[in-house]
C-alpha cells in the first residue's frame, strides 16, 4: 500500500493494529525549537530517530541529549537514534530551528531498557556495483548488535549509491514464518530523494510469476508492505533514500526468502551475502 505524503499533523501515518501492517507503527514529527511532543504506545517497542535537527528526549528518567545533528536532509550526515521500552512515555524537546522526527516500531510484549544509538557505533554494510545497478549503502540503527536489547524491531537507514539504481533486488519477501526458508516481518518505508523533486518506483508481486502492482513514489511517500516480492528503483539523475521499520511476528532476525524466478542473481551482485547476514 501507499500513503502520499500529507500534513500529518504529528498524528501517526501507520498507528497501532495497522490493517496492512499490524506489527508496525510510524510517525512522522514535525517540531520548531522549543516546541516538545511526548507519547507513549502501549503494546509497542519504539525507536526515535530524527530526520533533520537535534532534540532531547527523556523516557522516564533516561536521557538523550543532543540527538541528531542533520540539518539539510537525510544525506547531511549520520543517523541518531534512541530505543523506547514498550508502553514508556517519551517526550522529546526541539533544540536546533527545527526538527523532522521519525517514530517507528514494532509490536512486542515485553519491557525492556532504553538506549541510545550514536553515530559513531552504527553498523554499516555497502554492497553491490554501479554495473548491475544495485548499489547500497545501509545504515543499521538498530541492528544486529542490538539483538539482545531489542525485541522484534529492526530499523535502518537505505541509500542508493549513483542514480538510477534499484535496491530490494533480487526480488524477496517476509511474509509467512516458515523457518528456515522465512519469517514473517511487516515492513514500512519512508521514502526521500535528492534533489526532493526526484521520484522512483515500488514493485509488488504478490506471487511469483503473476502481474503485480507498482506504486509511484514520490519525496515523503510511505509504503506498507504485508506480503509480496518487493524490489524498487530510483528514476536516473536522482538519490534515493529510505528509512525502514521491520516488526517480526515471532522473533527478531529476519530470513528473507528470494524470489525462485530471479535467486540466481544473488551470485552476480557483489556484497549481497553480507548484506543479508547483516539484517537480522
């Protein structure tokens, strides 16, 4: 599903028992210096990471000062990010002109301790090559070092590398826990482009062999996914960027399972197999 960008008012874009994404939640947060926004999602792990600007954030009586030091947009520098423990009140107070603040989570049923993420222990992984058109950059938030302090929640940042490019390929999907061959994880994306007049595309095949959908995306767009083979790509001359939420039915790592029409390219793509190992 997409959701066009819109004036969300500070209100949640996918809010609790989402019909497409259940185990997900997002908001977007939009807040001039001074101005402070507190919420609390019970049922929920969160993790709050600002988009531009810099903000304090307090979750009952842990603090994160100073999170966040983008200021142009995405691409101006390092992710920040702090773990809100399920059902805890955050309130979060706008240091810098202004702030645009990403909200994400993942439903869970245990309480566990909050954390900050800092830009200098992010987990990073790029892959790919301009030739085959898959060159990334992922920036893990909450990643793979984190999975004895988090529950279902996995978020990261994606970029593409040069314009033109796809990302999400060779084609996979999450959507039915049948371990060892997959998991089930709701998946949200947020999507940016530079400059912010860019756009791109998000393919949906629900089943392998099948016409699917696609969705044109657009600086803002959000799009859910529940089920299906999704891939999507950048018009060229454009960067593209998405922050991504994944919420897992039953456990954290995710195992993604690879479209059997398109699997073979996974021994084309240099990197790939790393990038893989790194979502879990």
């Amino acid at each position: 599903m997409h959701i066009a960008p819109f004036d969300n008012q500070n209100k949640p874009i996918v809010d609790v028992d989402d019909p497409t994404v259940p185990l997900n939640y997002f908001n977007i947060v939009k807040l001039k210096k001074g101005e402070a926004f507190a919420y609390e999602v019970p049922g929920y792990e969160t993790c709050i990471v600002p988009a531009t600007g810099t903000i304090d954030v307090d979750i009952e009586g842990f603090k994160a000062t100073s999170l966040g030091h983008r200021v142009e947009d995405v691409w101006d520098g390092e992710p920040e990010g702090v773990y809100v423990p399920v059902a805890a009140k955050a309130e979060m107070v706008c240091m810098s002109d202004e702030a645009e603040v990403f909200i994400c989570g993942a439903r869970y049923d245990k309480v566990l301790d909050a954390f900050d993420v800092r830009a200098d222990v992010l987990d990073k992984v790029q892959y790919g090559s301009d030739e085959t058109k898959t060159h990334r950059k992922i920036k893990h938030i909450l990643g793979t070092k984190y999975h004895d302090k988090v529950g279902r929640l996995l978020v990261s940042e994606l970029f593409t590398v040069g314009e033109g490019g796809w990302s999400g390929f060779p084609s996979h999907k999450h959507d039915t826990d049948r371990l060892p061959l997959e998991t089930r994880h709701d998946e949200t994306y947020n999507f940016r482009f530079k400059p912010n007049y860019g756009s791109g595309v998000q393919i949906l095949q629900r089943e392998d062999g099948k016409v699917g959908d696609a969705y044109h995306l657009v600086d803002g767009s959000t799009i859910c996914l529940d089920s299906g083979y999704h891939p999507c790509a950048v018009l060229p001359g454009y960067q593209m960027y998405y922050f991504t939420i994944l919420g897992g039915l039953s456990q954290r790592s995710l195992v993604q399972y690879f479209q059997p029409s398109h699997a073979a390219q996974l021994e084309t793509i240099p990197g790939i197999k790393d990038m893989i190992a790194k979502f879990k």
